[in-house]
C-alpha cells in the first residue's frame, strides 16, 4: 500500500513558476516509478512527466524544455518543477505510481495560471 500526497499549487501569472511536491509513504521500498498526470475540466487526465528509480525522466511534449521531474529518495518525495508556466497548464495535478497491477494516486493540487 502506498499512499501520496500532493502540495504546491496555487495561482501562478503566465511565465511564473511552481514546483509541485509528491510525498510518498507506506510501501515506498516497492516504487521504482513515479508520474505526475493533469486534469483540466472536462478534459481526460494525461500523463505530464515520468521518473524511474535509476533516474531516467521522460516528459510530455507539451511541457519539455519547461518542466522537470525529479525525485529525492531521502525525503520519500518527487517533484514537478514548472517554468514558463502557460495558461494551457491550468490543471489539478497528480502524483501516481503502478505496484503490479496496483494504481496509486495522490489527492491532486491545484495549478492555475493566469494570462
């Protein structure tokens, strides 16, 4: 079991920065990925940004060149750092991990960005 929760949104102008964080707990010795995902309204959750135990990031189009993804293993937690942030980032943002066939999500953080 696996539990993560989200802080950091908030309201941010148009090429601002936030950095979301992703506490993890329980069942942390089992994590060797993490993902950040965004839900706008009305719209489906995609993926945003993915690390790997052994470090290796991956991101969305929409986002490369503006976010990063990185992980701290002391602190149990994984950030999203967000630079240049754009209207069309406005999202609630999620922390997510798979164990098996297990999928684990965090509450979700509000990110909005005003033009």
């Amino acid at each position: 079991q696996v539990q993560l929760v989200e802080s950091g949104g908030g309201l941010v102008q148009a090429g601002g920065s936030l950095r979301l964080s992703c506490a993890a707990s329980g069942s942390i010795a089992s994590i060797d990925f993490m993902a950040w995902y965004r839900q706008a309204p009305g719209k489906q959750r995609d993926l945003v940004a993915t690390i790997t135990s052994g470090g290796s990031t991956n991101y969305a189009d929409s986002v490369k060149g503006r976010f990063t993804i990185s992980g701290d293993n002391y602190k149990n937690t994984v950030y999203l750092g967000m630079n240049s942030l754009k209207p069309e980032d406005t999202a609630v943002y999620y922390c997510n991990t798979k164990i098996g066939w297990r999928n684990f999500w965090g509450q979700g953080t509000q990110v909005t960005v005003s033009s």
